[in-house]
C-alpha cells in the first residue's frame, strides 16, 4: 500500500482502532474510520467497563502474544485503565474444563510462566477467604495465576480514539458512518462504502472490522456465528466495595461463568457468561446487505446496551454469584445486557482478504478473547494487510471458505461451558 492510499475502515472497535493508529503510527496519511457510534460505540464488544486481561492459553501462539500485551497493559500509559488482580481458574466437573486446565497449565509451564495448583475448596478459601460460597462442584480442581487483570474497557478505546486522532485518523460516525453496502467495479474492487446517509465513502483499501455487524455486510462463507452473551451488574454499597475489594476474578470453564473485582467509579459488581450463547436472525426490512446471515445484533445502536438478558441466562448469572458469593446471588441486578461476540469455528481470528473483494480486508472475529491483545493487536493487523505474517499466523487466522457448506462447525477453542447455543424467541427479540 502507497501511504498516501485511501485506507478506509469500518468498525471502530478494538481491531479497527488498532489498526488505525497502527497504520498512522506508521505514515499512512489518509485514514478514516466509519460506524454508527463515535468510539467506545455502546453496544459493540470492543465497550464496557471491564475485560479480562490474561495470557492463559492452551494455544502457544495466543499465550505468546497475549503475554505480550500483558507486559504492555502495565506501562504507565494504561495507569488508571489496567488494573492487576489474580484470578482462580476451575472446570472440574466437567471433562472439556479439565481437558483445558490441562493443556493451559502445560502451555504456562512449557513457557516457564508461573501458575500453583489450587487442590481443593478450602485451599481455595485459604487464599481468598472472602469467597464464601460452596465453589465448584462436586469436585473443586484448578489453579491459581496471580500476572494477571482486567481493562477498563470503555477507557482503553477513549484513549486509542485519542490516539488516532492525535494521528491525524478521520472518523465519520453516526448515519454518516453507519456502512450498509458497497459499490465494485467490474473486478471486483469495491470503490466505496455506502452509508445510510450521505454520499458513498471511496477509498483503494477497505478493511472490515465490524464485529458481530460485518456478516450483513459482505458473505461470511460460515465462517463467523455473531453470538449474544450474558452479562449482570450488581450495585454494591460503599461498605461492600470495600468488603469485597480483594475479590479475585474467579473462572468456572465447566459453566462459562466469570467475575470481575468491583468496579471503583461505578461501585457495581459485574459477573458474565463465556458460553454458546443465543443468535438472533435479521428482522424481515432490516438492512442487510447479506440475505443468507445466520444471526446478527440490532443494527441503529441504543445510547447503551439494553437492560435485557433472557432468563435462562440471568438464572445462570446467579448460580454463578451462589458458587461464590451467595449472600448476593438473590439481590436485584442493577442490570443486565447481552454482549454481541463474533465467534469462528475454532476461536481463532481472521486477519485476510475476502475472496470475493480484491481490496476488502477482514479483520477481528475476535471470539470473546480478543480485547485483552489491544496493546500489539495493530501490528499484527498490519502485518497481515502487507501480507507478511509470519507463515503459520497466516494460515491460522486466514478466511475460511471450507465451512460454507457444513453443518454445525461452531465448536469453538475448548473454553465454552453451559447450556448449548439457542435462537432467541420472539418476546426476548422485541426486548432488544
């Protein structure tokens, strides 16, 4: 690419803005970045106040990387976004939790990165005894890593918005930068970006970072389900806060269920689910480029997530906060929400160009484990648009076109736990 190319990209989450700052870090001077909402954009995966930061993988590639940015995430320029705290992981009543402590922890030691076995519930208690409830069950198996935290996400995406701007990155966002389709040529470059308002946005380069959003836009080949995923937070008092200050973020991979320590400028408590999820198939009139997308989010964003989970996933919000904390599991939630993921087959993600666009790249499918690789995710998104990833990088986060014709593929990386994926009815869709 020329750095004096129109590079215009669309999705203005944790990929897109990495990938902006990253390319003008590097002297492209004509960037802009499109969505429907200015940064951090309200519904989208990229926006909340907590992701967990972590480099526990069964995947040496994901460990290497993501032990990376976790070295990154603690210089002074994320004080006051990252936040230490260790964490419990546990899955042993189930035989995919035990399977992937097993291959994380061999991962951690063939790296020589430390981690202690956590044997049983009351060594668990032992170390936070603020964990009152009965644990997992029937048997407590796990282990404890203390190099880890959590982002306050809505923070990180202001300061890499800043930063972008700061590099002389354009944006155009609300109706304006809300993409619903593009225009080609007769060789299948795209030429623009067509918005609900206003004219076509051209560029020579087009990089799709749209998350759960990208699958209405261009053909995904089944190679991306867009999944809803719960979230809950509870109001804590001021006395709770600081009850509860040594909280450490404690995993259930058998459930999916995981917490966060309390958040200080809100002064809530947040729990999530990383599960199957639920999928949501395009309203008739909705505006989708793309008639055969299996599951999508509403597309106009709220002016926050909607106080809405489906009642099986709120009950498994609370089982979670019994496991550990059952003096609170009966309380009201504040609120609760879905968290729209874009997951592949395999939990990797993609960084390629489309086969049907010669100037479309895609990048994210960020599977529910890609925020916490902000700090050095722009290189890598830079890299794979020249085409100079390393070979087996390439091949892992290539588009596949193999899945099109598959039956249920979406087996993920080992680390879902629950009930399995369902569609939401019609009563929990007018909710959204």
């Amino acid at each position: 690419m020329d750095k004096g190319s129109r590079i215009v990209i669309i999705g203005a989450g944790v990929f897109g803005l990495s990938t902006a700052h990253q390319l003008a870090s590097e002297g492209y001077r004509n960037i802009t970045v499109l969505d429907r909402h200015m940064p951090p954009v309200t519904d989208g995966s990229s926006s909340d106040i907590s992701r967990l930061i972590r480099f526990d993988y069964a995947d040496d590639d994901y460990l290497r990387i993501a032990h990376a940015a976790y070295l990154k995430w603690q210089q002074p320029k994320y004080q006051g976004i990252f936040f230490p705290s260790p964490f419990i992981f546990t899955g042993g009543s189930t035989t995919h939790g035990k399977a992937w402590i097993a291959k994380a922890t061999a991962a951690l030691t063939n790296q020589q990165l430390p981690w202690a076995k956590v044997e049983d519930t009351a060594a668990a208690k032992q170390l936070y005894p603020i964990l009152s409830g009965e644990l997992a069950a029937p048997a407590f198996t796990g282990y404890e890593n203390k190099q880890a935290g959590w982002a306050d996400a809505n923070k990180a995406i202001s300061q890499l918005r800043d930063d972008c701007l700061e590099l002389g990155v354009s944006f155009i966002c609300g109706r304006r930068g809300m993409v619903v389709g593009f225009d080609t040529d007769s060789h299948n470059a795209i030429k623009a970006a067509r918005t609900l308002v206003g004219n076509p946005v051209e560029g020579d380069h087009f990089v799709l970072a749209a998350g759960a959003w990208g699958s209405s836009l261009v053909p995904m080949y089944n190679s991306t389900l867009t999944t809803g995923q719960v979230l809950g937070y509870m109001r804590l008092t001021p006395e709770e806060m600081e009850k509860y200050r040594e909280l450490p973020v404690y995993i259930n991979f058998s459930t999916g269920w995981f917490n966060f320590p309390p958040h200080e400028d809100t002064g809530l408590l947040k729990m999530a689910v990383h599960g199957w999820g639920y999928t949501r198939k395009p309203e008739k009139g909705e505006s989708t480029a793309v008639k055969s997308n299996p599951s999508m989010p509403p597309l106009i964003p709220p002016r926050e997530r909607r106080n809405f989970a489906p009642a099986d996933g709120e009950a498994r919000l609370r089982e979670g906060l019994r496991e550990i904390l059952p003096e609170l599991a009966d309380r009201p939630f504040e609120r609760v929400a879905l968290c729209w993921y874009t997951d592949t087959p395999t939990g990797d993600f993609i960084m390629d160009f489309h086969p049907d666009f010669k100037n479309l790249f895609i990048g994210g499918a960020g599977s529910g484990h890609g925020f916490k690789f902000l700090p050095v995710l722009g290189e890598y998104m830079s890299l794979a648009l020249k085409k100079s990833l390393p070979p087996h990088l390439a091949q892992k986060w290539r588009f596949r076109t193999d899945y099109q014709n598959r039956d249920d593929v979406f087996l993920g990386d080992g680390s879902r736990g629950g009930p399995a994926r369902r569609e939401l009815e019609a009563g929990e869709r007018a909710k959204l």
